[in-house]
C-alpha cells in the first residue's frame, strides 16, 4: 500500500466479547460515529466475520456516516480502509495475523499487517508474543493501546496498565515494547464468584463497596496468600461482619491487589502507570495502585486504541 494517508479510515477493535468500531477523521483525529456490539469472536463463525464487517462498516465506507456531507463516495473511488485490532486477528477469528517477538515498536506492526479475506482494503494489525526461557506470553489488542497511550502522553517509555479479562502490564522503551506480563484476574473473579463456595454470596449483582474493597486489597501478600485471603471471603462473612452485597468487592479487591502486589515485586521501580480501560475498571484499580504507592495516569481505553491504530494506519497508507 502506498501514497498519502487516507482522509478517513474506520478502526475496529474486536474482541472475544465485544465489537467496537469508529470512523475517524485522520486530519483531526475526530469520531466522526461509533458502533459497538456483543458480537464478539464469542458470538460468530469464521465465515460470519466479513459479512458482519461489511453490515456495520459499508454505509461509512462508500461516504455514510456522521457528518458525512453531501460529497459521498463517488462512484469507483477506493473504499475507506478499515483496520482491525484484537482477537479478531487470533486463529479462533477472523483471519490470523502474526505475533510479533519483543522488542516491537508500532512501526514494525505496520510493516506486519495482513489483508482480512473476504474484503477489499481491511487489514487486521498483529499481535505481539515475549518467549524466554522464564516467560511466555501473548497479547493482541492492548498492544496498539499501550503505543497510543504513550503516544497520547507525548512519551515514549513508560509503564501500562490494561485491566480486563487477561490484565496486561506492558514496559515501553524508547519506542519499543520491552516487555509485558498478562494476570487473569477478570476471568478469576468471575470463576470465584460464581464457581466457589466463597463466592456464593456473591452471585446477585451488587454496588461497588469501597471499604470491602479496600479491606480485600489489604490481604495482598498476606500469610497464607491468595488462596488463602480469597477463602477469607467466606470466613469473614460468616464471623466478621462482611455482608452478602459486599462479597463481591471483598473479592475483587483480594485479586486486584495482589496482582498489583505482584506486578510491584517483579518491577520494584515502578512508580507510575498509565492506567488504560473504562472508568468502571479504572476506579477499582486506582485505589488498588494508589494503595501500593503507584501514581495514576488515567487514559480511556478508546482514544488510546485510536491513537495507536491511526499511528499503524498511518505508516501503512505511506509504504
């Protein structure tokens, strides 16, 4: 691909859970619209991942959308090209794209993108893999957000935090991803509160807790450790007070913590962290952070995609 940058593109960050898609200005930067659905790879075929692109993308392709004008597409004029980012590029996808061996820096991603088959001018945007005799890990998504949160911040070295399903903490420096780690500590909860008899109170939904909260991050590196402190959910709401609705927090403060506590002996440096999700997430996580010493840069998890998308865009449209 080659030539100037496109004046706009759309970017599609498509998880196991959830589709997410923006049309972007590529001069100011600006959503022009969004989409965002369930239809996550959880939810569709291999077959199904082009038609479901073409339904939520083709009126913005051929000149729809938001503050579209009346100009359109004229007729044979090159589709606006879309990127993709996530597990839509793992082998349970849509098409499989590589993993790139750290260090990597955003431009070696876009050296790496493959065309998605099935449509014309879609690209999925590669992953990244760290394989050591004492690591093994992969990622595919968070990437593109750690780049464009630095890239927000106007750095480029820097510690990232991305919670979720698989948390990862990413190092950068000088550009490139060093290194990171990936902690599982959304799909624990979610095994402990519904699958354990510690979590049993649990299973009704319930408002965040903060003194709950608090109280199960303070069990981070306790005696006994995790598995010992996530029991202590059904201890203490037995003998010590820990009400039914605040089981929940207990819990999600015990995990958190301790990957903080986790994540904090393996970089005894760490100071600061840029903190990239949703503001549910992120509120839960700042207290766990500050609670260990850790300052906060708070970034949301959309404009950290964009920005890195757009910055792999851009190198692409001008091979």
């Amino acid at each position: 691909m080659s030539g100037a940058a496109p004046d706009r593109l759309i970017v599609i960050d498509w998880g196991t859970s959830n589709f997410r898609a923006f049309l972007v200005d590529t001069a100011s930067g600006e959503v022009l619209d969004s989409r965002r659905s369930a239809s996550g790879l959880r939810a569709l075929s291999q077959s199904e991942f082009p038609h479901y692109c073409a339904s939520q993308t083709d009126d913005w392709r051929n000149g729809g959308g938001a503050a579209s004008g009346a100009e359109g597409v004229a007729s044979g004029a090159e589709k606006v090209p879309v990127y993709l980012a996530g597990m839509v590029g793992s082998a349970r996808g849509w098409f499989e794209a590589p993993q790139l061996e750290l260090p990597a820096t955003a431009a070696d991603l876009a050296d790496n993108v493959v065309a998605a088959p099935g449509l014309d001018n879609v690209w999925i945007v590669p992953g990244v893999k760290q394989v050591t005799p004492e690591h093994v890990d992969v990622m595919r998504g968070e990437e593109v957000q750690a780049f464009g949160a630095l890239a927000l911040a106007g750095i480029d070295s820097g510690d990232c935090c991305l919670p979720g399903t698989h948390s990862k903490w990413a190092r950068l420096e000088g550009g490139r991803m060093a290194e990171f780690t990936t902690v599982m500590t959304g799909e624990l909860y979610h095994a402990v509160r519904f699958h354990t008899l510690p979590g049993e109170p649990a299973r009704d939904e319930a408002p965040f807790d903060e003194s709950a909260f608090r109280l199960g991050v303070s069990r981070a590196g306790c005696p006994g450790g995790v598995m010992h402190a996530l029991f202590e959910a059904r201890s203490r709401h037995l003998y010590a007070g820990l009400e039914a609705g605040q089981v929940g927090s207990f819990l999600s403060g015990v995990l958190i913590g301790e990957e903080v506590h986790a994540m904090r002996q393996a970089r005894p440096g760490l100071d600061t962290v840029r903190l990239v999700g949703a503001d549910s997430l992120r509120e839960s996580y700042t207290l766990a952070l500050e609670a260990a010493g850790i300052r906060v840069e708070a970034v949301d998890s959309d404009r950290a995609t964009l920005a890195g998308v757009m910055a792999v865009a851009a190198r692409h449209a001008g091979r």
